[in-house]
C-alpha cells in the first residue's frame, strides 16, 4: 500500500482545538455532588461507563468546583437527561458571581436526592447513577479523569430496555439526548440495528 492519505482526507493540527475541527456525538449527563454548605449541578460531555462491571468515568478539570468536592467527599451521582431537559442542563453550567460559595441556579432547579450518597439528581431525567470515588487521574493537560464505582443505580420505567419491544416505537416515546460537540445537541428517536458478525462476543 502506497502511503498518503485518500483522496478528501485532510490532516489536522494536533497540537490545538483538535476536538473542535468535527462535530462527534457524545451524552449528555449532569453529575451532582456536594459543596461544603449546599449541593452543584454540572453538566458533562466526556462521560462514558468504564466496563462491564460497573464503573463509570468523565473528564473534570481541577478548576471546576465538581473536582473539589469530589475529592473531598468521595461520592457523586449522574442524571441522564432527556432531550425536553436541555435548556436545565445548560443552566447548571451558569458560572458562579464572584461572591458566590454556591452557584445560585442549583436552588432553583428540579432535583431529588440519591438513596445511598449525599448528592442530588435531576427530576424527570431517565437514568440515574450513584458513585462512589474509585480513583483520580490526573495530568490529561489541565484536565483528570474521575473514576467511580456505581453502588446504586435507578432508571425511568419508560426508559427500560424490553426485549419484546420494537426499539423505534420504545425510543419514539422516550427519546435519547445526545451533545453534538462543539456546540450542538440532538434527539435521538430512531434507530438501526448493527450489523454485528456471526459469532461476535463482547
């Protein structure tokens, strides 16, 4: 094989805003953690279960208040949103006022609280986690991984996966949100099955 790039290919500058040079799907979650006097919402793009067996993991930067009290808890939970939740979702990404130790949106918008961790979630949301720290990465540039094991788990009956049902009319019903990074969101009603081989195994 010749080496070069196929024809319509191009090469991009790796060394800056290599994420924002194609549009990607990602979730959408909102991870919920205590403060020292009060509770913080934060949405997050770079969520995604570690494994089978029950970790989960998103990217944070120390600059952000969810680090902090994370580290000094040890415990958070994530809330899946669904696509008529965006604009509260966006909501809790509100930066504080300089004077501010919480930031004054978090009170006001729709939460509950987890059964085994001191953290809240978001209401009508269709997945619910509860975490608890496994460990910290840091040094991905200015930012960490933060990696939890999940001790309880809960979701919206209307968002259960029933071998029986059609997927389309299941997910027609009760739509995915996605983020379409840089910038973007999208619902998710209608989907394919992949073609997986003959014989593939997880």
């Amino acid at each position: 094989m010749s080496p070069g790039l196929p024809a319509g290919v191009t090469s991009l500058d790796v060394s800056r805003g290599l994420w924002e040079r194609t549009y990607r799907v990602a979730p959408l979650v909102v991870v919920g953690t205590r403060e020292e006097d009060g509770y913080d919402l934060a949405p997050k793009h770079m969520a995604f279960p570690l494994g089978w067996e029950g970790y989960y993991g998103f990217v944070c930067s120390p600059r952000h208040a969810t680090y902090h009290n994370i580290r000094r808890t040890g415990e958070f939970s994530v809330s899946y949103p669904r696509p008529n939740q965006v604009v509260l979702a966006a909501l809790a990404a509100a930066p504080r006022s300089g004077w501010e130790s919480e930031k004054s949106i978090v009170g006001d918008l729709p939460v509950f609280p987890a059964t085994r961790i001191d953290a809240p979630f978001l209401v009508d949301a269709y997945l619910f986690l509860e975490c608890e720290l496994d460990r910290m990465v840091d040094g991905f540039g200015p930012n960490s991984l933060i990696a939890g094991r999940v001790v309880a788990a809960h979701a919206s009956e209307d968002a259960l996966v029933v071998s029986e049902a059609e997927p389309d009319g299941h997910l027609g019903a009760a739509p995915l949100l996605v983020y379409v990074d840089p910038g973007r969101f999208a619902e998710i009603s209608v989907t394919h099955a992949f073609p997986f081989p003959e014989g593939y195994r997880r």
